[in-house]
C-alpha cells in the first residue's frame, strides 16, 4: 500500500490521526482482522482510545458484534479513557441487534460518571419509539432538558413521527406547535420548513401544508422536494404537480432524484397511467435513471395491483445491470404484493432473490415471509428454526403471529 510505502522511507511522521486514518482504510479495505492486526504494529504512545474508537466503529458499521465487544472489552482492559462516543457506538449496535443490552452499557456510563450527549438521547429516544415506548420517550427528553441539551428539529421530528404511529396526534400536534413556535428564531429556517411540511402531511392538515410552504419565499430544489413528497403524502396531486412544474421552470438543472419524487407520488396513490406518462417524459429528457427510479416504477406497478409486471421488471434492470444493486425496498415492495395475495410460492421466491442479492436477513423479510402463509393460510412449519439459521431474532409480533396459526 502507499501509506505502508511511505511509512517505511520514514516519508511521514505519523502521529495520532493518522494511525487512526490509516487503520480506517485497512478495516474498510481489508476487513476487521487486518485492522486489529494493524494495531499492535503501532507505537505504544498511540494505541490510545482513538485509535480503539474507529476500529469499534468500523465493527459497528460491519454489524459484528462479537468483534464490537472484543474491541470494547479491550478498552476497558487497557485503561483507556471510556468516551461518550465509545459508548454511543455499542448503544447504536445494541439498538439494532441486541436491545436488551442498551442499559448495560447506560449502568457503565453512570459508573464510570460519562455524561450522554445529544446523540445518546436521540438513540434513545429512537429505541423507546420503535419499542412503543411512549412514556419512556418522555422520561428521556425530560432527562435531556434536565441536562440542558434543547431537542434538535431533527429530534423534534423523530419524537412527534413517533407520537402519531402510537396514535397520540395531540401530543405530536404541541410538539410540532413548538417546532412552529422556534421557526421565528432557528437559524436553520429550511430544515424546521421541510419538517413541518412532513408532519403537517402525515397529520393529515393541507391548509397548515399550504401555509408553512407560502413562508419558503425563495425555495431551493430540496425546498420543492419536501412540498412534492408533503402533497404526495396528502393525495393532492394537482398541488404536488405544480409544484414540480414550478421547480422545472427554474434554471437549475434537475437530477433524476428530483423526477423520481413526483414518480414516487404517482406510486402511492395508485396512478399507474400519470406513472407512465411521466417516465415517457423522463425518458426524453435524457434524465438517467437507476436503483432509485427502479424502485419508484416497481412501487408503481405493485400498487395498481401489476405485481408480476413489477417482478418481470426488477429482474430485467437486475440482469441488464450486474453492477448496480437494486434497493432493498424494491424486493420488499414484491414480497409484500405477494404476500398478501397469500402466494407462497413468488414471496419464497423473492425472498431467496434478496439473499442472492447481498442483502442480509432481517425481522422484515420473515414477517412478509409468514404475512403469505397467513393469508394462504397453510402452516409455517420449522419458521423459527429458519430464523435462527439466519441469525435473525424473531420480533414480538412474529412470535404472536406464529402462536396464531
């Protein structure tokens, strides 16, 4: 390697970010192992927690738990400093694999007097929610507040998201009034506009849409973005239309994210011929498309109902482009056409598509997976022991589901 090169003609003094740049590019290039190999090749007075910090977070970033908790364990071991971003790292791998384990890590940090930063409020927070843990929302923002971290409009957005799904559309209502309320003052106009246009659509409130967008005077394209997928969300095609007519009217030049929004649009509200009628013209714009607008068109047909049309097409673009990966939610968009026609057959089939694709198990595939024997209703026998070959922990409403047929 060049860096290795440069380092034996003594052409670098390296000192400690570059061991821990370096020992990045060797866990991203060369795996986890040649990374912790790499370690015991550096100076003793450098083999501090930085460096054990980014080879936890390239474990954490590869999913390997096992490696994660070796790296962590060792920092304990060798007396190093036990940071908030050490910690916020097991908790970001804990929240995805291993829930349980979240308040272990919280006891250490008390122990050890390590205060949580923003970030560990906003895991939190996202791992009360996803649990439905309402209350034990609370009982985190109010800690937060009690430690004088003011929520961020992206923690705002999290927690009222959270509050609707859980049914409680009062509660998101005040907190979105006190998004509304910090408007006047944010620095960041735009980012608290695009918000509160996602959360007045998903509360289901045009004139409140219609309103925050008259404040956007002079909106860029991620602007016209938030305002297309908010009328989408609505059903208020006329509007989402104009909006995207209006932003093709001004003199930046459009990538195919912007064309695949108002596709997208088309998608979730089952308009199969605007659909088509807009990727004609997608197509004599000589706008590129790719994973992004493959997965708007297979949302599109399986919505209005063609889920073979949508099969046939993923696995054509899969063939004719061997070097770009379809979306995960495109598999997951057929399995769930599939699934709830109870077929099977096509769900199993899609389901060892995603596999051969390079996606990893996940709760999502097995609970679309059972959703077909379900409907189908024809017993899923050995479902458990599937999930276990896979490593996927089977999720509370898999578990229900299962005890039900």
């Amino acid at each position: 390697m060049f860096v290795e090169w440069m380092v034996r003609g003594k052409l670098l003094n390296f000192e400690e970010l570059d061991y821990a740049c370096h020992l990045d590019l060797i866990a991203r290039s060369h795996g986890i192992e040649n990374a912790q190999k790499y370690i015991k090749k550096v100076p003793l007075p450098f083999r501090n927690e930085v460096l054990y910090e980014t080879l936890l977070v390239n474990c954490v970033l590869a999913g390997d738990i096992q490696k994660a908790e070796e790296v962590f364990k060792e920092i304990k071991d060798q007396c190093l400093r036990l940071t908030v971003s050490i910690c916020n790292q097991m908790i970001l791998l804990y929240k995805r694999v291993a829930p349980g384990k979240v308040a272990d890590v919280l006891m250490l940090m008390e122990k050890e007097n390590v205060k949580p930063s923003a970030f560990t409020y906003n895991l939190l927070i996202d791992l009360k929610g996803r649990s439905n843990d309402l209350a034990g929302i609370e009982v985190v923002l109010n800690e937060m507040k009690a430690c004088g971290i003011k929520p961020s409009t992206a923690t705002q957005t999290m927690v009222a998201r959270f509050y609707m799904h859980g049914g409680l559309a009062e509660k998101a209502e005040r907190v979105v009034e006190e998004m509304e309320v910090q408007l006047l003052e944010s620095k960041d106009r735009r980012h608290v506009i695009r918000s509160l246009l996602h959360l007045y659509a998903v509360l289901n409130k045009p004139d409140d849409v219609a309103r925050i967008w008259k404040l956007c005077t002079e909106p860029n394209l991620d602007d016209f973005l938030s305002a297309i997928k908010a009328w989408g969300q609505l059903g208020r095609i006329e509007q989402a239309e104009e909006t995207f007519e209006t932003m093709a009217n001004t003199p930046a030049k459009l990538s195919s994210k912007y064309y695949n929004a108002m596709l997208n649009v088309y998608a979730q509200n089952k308009l199969l011929a605007k659909g088509k009628q807009f990727v004609e013209r997608m197509c004599r714009n000589r706008c590129p498309h790719g994973p992004l607008t493959w997965d708007a068109l297979i949302n599109l047909y399986v919505n209005s109902g063609e889920v073979e049309k949508a099969d046939s097409f993923l696995l054509k673009v899969a063939e004719e482009n061997p070097g770009r990966r379809p979306l995960f939610t495109s598999y997951f968009f057929l399995m769930k056409g599939y699934a709830k026609r109870g077929d099977i057959h096509n769900t199993e089939k899609i389901f060892d598509r995603v596999k051969k694709a390079g996606y990893s198990g996940r709760p999502v595939h097995y609970r679309l997976l059972l959703e077909a024997y379900i409907n189908a209703k024809v017993p899923a026998h050995g479902f458990l022991e599937r999930m276990r070959g896979d490593n996927v922990r089977p999720t509370k409403k898999i578990l229900r589901d299962l005890r039900s047929t």
